[in-house]
C-alpha cells in the first residue's frame, strides 16, 4: 500500500521520492473542532487534512501539544515543522513558509455576556478599546491586522488582558472579569458549550476579521518544495471531494446545538468547500 501511494503521489506530480522518509512534526492544542482528543486519538479538521496529506506525500507525522505563543517559538527554531490555523504577519512571514491554499474559513468574531447583548453596539476593535471595555486575548495571537496594529499602542493595549489558553478566557468572560473573547466562531460555539458557558456566552454580531488561516511551515526544518507539494496536495484534496469530507465529518454531525447553530450559519449540510 505505501509503494502504491507513492506510485499515485508521483503520478500526480509531486516529488515524493524527496519525502520518502521525512517524517513531519505538527503542533496542536485542544482547539475543537481543528484538534481534539476523542477515544485516545488526536482527531479534528486539521489532524485529519495533515494526516491525509502527508500519506499521499509518503510522510510521517507526529504531534507535538503546545500553547500557541510557544508553538510560534518552536516553529522559527525549527523544533516544530508545521502548525496550522496561522493569520499571515510581516513577523512571521521571517521564519515560516505559509500554505496558499485556503479551503474553510471561519471568521474570528467577539463572543460576548447573553447580559450585555442588549446593549452592546458592535463599532469595531478599536472604539471598544477606546472605551472601559476589558478585552480577554491569548498570548502572540493575531485575531486581525487591526489587531495586531491596536497592540502596539499603550493607550489600547491596557485594556486587554492577556492569557496563554482560551479556556481560561471563557472562565474569565463568565465571571465578569473580562467583556469580550475573540474566536473563531466554530471553535468558540463548540468550547463554550463544552464548558457548560452557553447559558451566559453569545456570539456578538462583531467580525473581528474574514481573512483565511493557513498552514505555516518552519523555515528552519522544512523546504520551500515541500510547502509547494504540500500545498498541491491540499488542492488536489479540495478537487477530489476529501477536503470537504474531512470538514463535514466534524461540522455535520446530530444532536449538538453548538453543531445547530453552525448549521444555521453555514447552509445546509453537507457543505460544498472550495
């Protein structure tokens, strides 16, 4: 089977005989539905894209766990090969190769107290931080290019509170001691309810940002033909159906109502990934 699928690889054009031992470190975190422990395994979206891509590519794969600010750390020593759901940056773009093919996108959107729905006004990012409003943030995310320009100002960036994990954040939204979580909203619906949060968390009408995530890769380990391969690998699954059957496996299920409220947002399941 791995001769055969090498076979294929190189049928479609990819230099797969270049990967015939590489062996690809991903980074992951809890980050439903992307990446999540079910039954012992790693499984979501994004452990099953990358799992699927590298067989094709006749690569290994092993998951390293870390938090998101230390990820980016490992990504530019090079002690980590790849993480995925990663905005382009000027900073980044120094030491990580970014994938050009977008499947899915999820917009990053403010998540917000059901009390203060009634009254909350969504004018954007920065008239919030002008304002009293606490803003609960994870550490060295960039949520938007409006974002990560409000950080370096101190007259907006002491109203956000920074923490290294968003489970952290919810706790935090619940109990009063920040206004407002940015997510993305398929991550954001899942958590809080696995939190036991839907009660007290809404997703606010607020677009932080609609620009696409992509997979980035170490500079430091990995090779500008390995991204070019991976990537056409990523669009061969989008042009066969795999892609959209790996999405839909996780946001088209039954009998969640974080699931529901995705559904009603999205169309009617399955969904058709471009």
């Amino acid at each position: 089977m791995r001769q055969f699928a090498l076979v294929l690889v190189s049928f479609l054009g990819f230099s797969a005989s270049s990967y015939a031992d590489c062996d690809i470190s991903l980074r992951w975190d809890d980050d439903p539905p992307y990446f999540m422990v079910q039954e012992g395994d790693v499984v979501g979206i994004d452990a099953d894209l990358v799992r699927e891509a590298m067989e094709r590519l006749g690569c290994g794969l092993s998951l390293k766990k870390l938090p998101w600010a230390r990820a980016l750390l490992e990504l530019r020593d090079g002690r980590v090969d790849m993480l995925s759901g990663a905005y382009r940056t000027p900073e980044r773009e120094q030491y990580a190769y970014y994938s050009n093919v977008v499947g899915l996108v999820s917009p990053n959107i403010l998540f917000i107290r059901r009390s203060d729905e009634a009254r909350f006004a969504p004018v954007g990012l920065r008239e919030l931080l002008k304002s009293d409003f606490r803003l609960g943030a994870q550490i060295n995310v960039s949520y938007s290019d409006e974002y990560s320009a409000l950080v370096q100002n101190p007259d907006y960036e002491k109203n956000i509170q920074y923490v290294s994990r968003r489970e952290s954040l919810w706790k935090m939204l619940a109990r009063n001691r920040v206004d407002g979580v940015v997510a993305s909203r398929l991550t954001g619906l899942y958590e809080i309810q696995a939190l036991g949060l839907s009660g007290m968390i809404t997703p606010s009408s607020m677009v932080v940002s609609n620009k696409p995530a992509f997979f980035a890769s170490s500079k430091a380990s990995v090779s500008s033909e390995f991204v070019a391969d991976f990537d056409r690998v990523l669009q061969a699954m989008l042009d066969d159906g795999t892609f959209a059957a790996i999405v839909n496996r996780y946001v088209c299920g039954n009998g969640d109502s974080w699931l529901a409220e995705v559904q009603a947002d999205m169309g009617t399941c399955p969904l058709a990934i471009r």
